[in-house]
C-alpha cells in the first residue's frame, strides 16, 4: 500500500501518484521500428512520387552523406547516424514537399553533435557545395559569403530544428558494427579477415536502404554474417542454425540480404533527374492546392506545407491597433509643466 500511494507503475495504465493516475513513460527503442503498415506507404508516396524514385534519392542523398562525412573526417559510427535519421524524417514528411539535400547537410550536422564530433554548419555547407560541383566536372572556391550563403545556413539551421521536433527529440540509434564483431567471435570467425570486412561493407551498404527502420541491430548483423559467409563459400553451424542464437529468423535474414543486394543491381539515375522529378510533382501539388483554393474547397489562411517553419500569424488590422501612450511620455510631459509653472 506505501508503494501505490508513493508511485506504483501499472502496466499499461500508467503511474499512481498520491491516489492520482498519470500516464506513464515508455523508453525503449520499439518505437524506432518502422511498422511493416508505413513502409508501403511513404508521405512521399501519398503525395504520387513514385517508389523507384523515392528509393533511388534515399539511395543517393544517404552516398551524398557518406562521402561528405569523409571529407569531414567524421568516424564511421556518426555517418551512419546521419543517415538513419535522413530515413527516419522523410518516414515522417515528403520528398516532394522538403529539399532532401537540406535534410541531409542537417542530419549530418545533428549527428555529428550526438556523436561528440560536432562540425561547424559552414564547413557542412561548404563540403555539400564541393561535392555537387565535382559531380558536374566543375571546378569552383568555397562558398561566398553573401546573402545566398546566410539563406542557405539558416535553412540548415531550421532543418535540424524540424528533424528534432518531427522525430520527438529520440536520436539515438544502435549500431551493429560491434555487434558483427562480437557475432563473429562466437562463431570463431574473427579472424577471417575476409569475411569480417566483407559484412562490415555489407553493414555500410545496408545503410542506403531502410532496413534500420524495419529491423533491429541484430538481425542486421546475422544478415550481413549470413550474406558474407553465402558469398564466401564459409559454411557456418546449422545443426541448429547459428542465427537462431541471437534471436533471428531465416525469413528476416534473406529480406534482409535481398535489400541489399539490390543495391548492386539498381540502375540510379542522376541526383539532378531525380530532384527534376521531385519539382515536377511539387509543382503538381502546387497547383491542385491552387485550384481547390479558387473552388473555395480550401480555406483561404490554409498554405501548403512546402517550408520548414509554420506559417506566420496573420497580422491584426491597423485600423484595430491603439497607439498605447508610453508611462514615460506622460511623466516627462508633467515635468514640463511643472518647470513652467515654477519659472513663471
């Protein structure tokens, strides 16, 4: 009775608090995992951008961050962060309706602090900028720094903000790259040298993809392992299978792998045809909201959601705004009156 009346945790009700029910707190990394529900259908699917060209610019952006992170010198491990929350947020909004190279500079950057590796915005900016002029053969300095480099850091700046607020300020992310390590130390295989850097390349190439949103750290791992060993000719025990003591399935492994490897096989157009397309479609969008607007089917104070920051309150008639007199004003006017009166 002293532990309900001091806070006693019901299961699936809350928490009781001097005979009061709040509700409780669950902290657990679950709620990370993409339901199987929400991988058919994206916000950018909704919004009629074509899965072949959703995946392909994951696909791209995530390479887009792997290799800036490289020319930052940032660790492996904050790379990879930066790109499973590119595919957590744009699980959350559309492609069509926020600039992924943004959301890319801005996961990068907010990594690169859950990291403690932290990187200045501009260098961030200026990386990005080297980066889209070596894929157009163009040989250019850093960035300017004039309105167009200021636009374009405060955009960063509110994207990161977005991304936060979008994932409820839950970043953290499990990584197997130890996992693998240790995976491969009870099968007494560490020191095949071949097949540890064969699934930690798998593991890096997984990250284009979304398998770090549908399934866990581990799984990933025994996938990598499974689809090494596959490859190599390495038989592993089976009798019973080895992945089945780190709690994984054979259905889980080979979805696992297949996503992988069709990495190797997609044919991925250019970053500017994709982001072509993605214009394209916002434009479409542009103008059936207009159209609905004029019908009258959308209120007038309704924006399409193409901006990062909400839309800003409608200012109050200047008809209805009173010209308040300042306390100061009036003391100094009595002032005055008062050294009038005494001088004359």
């Amino acid at each position: 009775m002293m532990a309900a009346a001091a806070g006693a945790l019901l299961p699936g009700d809350g928490i009781v608090i001097a005979g009061k029910l709040y509700s409780g707190v669950a902290l657990t990394l679950d709620t990370c995992l993409l339901p199987h529900e929400s991988a058919l259908c994206s916000p950018s699917r909704a919004h009629g951008l074509p899965a072949r060209t959703e995946e392909q610019l994951r696909n791209r952006m995530c390479e887009t961050i792997q290799s800036a992170g490289i020319l930052l010198r940032l660790p492996q491990v904050a790379m990879a962060t930066a790109q499973i929350l590119f595919h957590r947020f744009f699980y959350c909004k559309s492609f069509v309706r926020h600039c992924a190279e943004t959301v890319a500079m801005a996961c990068l950057q907010l990594a690169s602090k859950i990291e403690e590796e932290p990187r200045r915005v501009r260098d961030v900016l200026n990386v990005f900028h080297h980066l889209k002029d070596a894929a157009g053969h163009r040989r250019r300095g850093p960035m300017l720094l004039d309105d167009g480099y200021v636009s374009r850091k405060s955009d960063v700046i509110k994207a990161e903000r977005r991304v936060l607020k979008e994932l409820g300020f839950c970043v953290h992310v499990k990584h197997p790259h130890k996992v693998i390590v240790m995976y491969l130390q009870v099968l007494e295989c560490e020191k095949n040298t071949r097949l540890v850097q064969m699934a930690w390349n798998y593991m890096n190439d997984s990250l284009r993809t979304d398998v770090f949103l549908r399934f866990r750290a581990e799984t990933i791992a025994c996938a990598c392992i499974f689809l090494s060993a596959r490859v190599l000719q390495i038989p592993l025990p089976d009798q019973p299978p080895w992945f089945l003591l780190f709690g994984a399935s054979e259905e889980d492994l080979k979805e696992i792998s297949c996503c992988i490897l069709r990495l190797y096989s997609l044919q991925c157009e250019s970053l500017a045809a994709l982001q072509q397309q993605v214009e394209e479609m916002r434009s479409v969008l542009d103008a059936q909201y207009n159209g609905s607007r004029q019908a009258g089917l959308v209120s007038r104070t309704e924006t399409p959601t193409a901006g990062f920051s909400p839309s800003s309150k409608a200012a109050s008639p200047v008809e209805n705004q009173k010209n308040h007199e300042s306390p100061l004003s009036r003391l100094a006017l009595k002032n005055a009156c008062r050294k009038i009166t005494r001088d004359g």
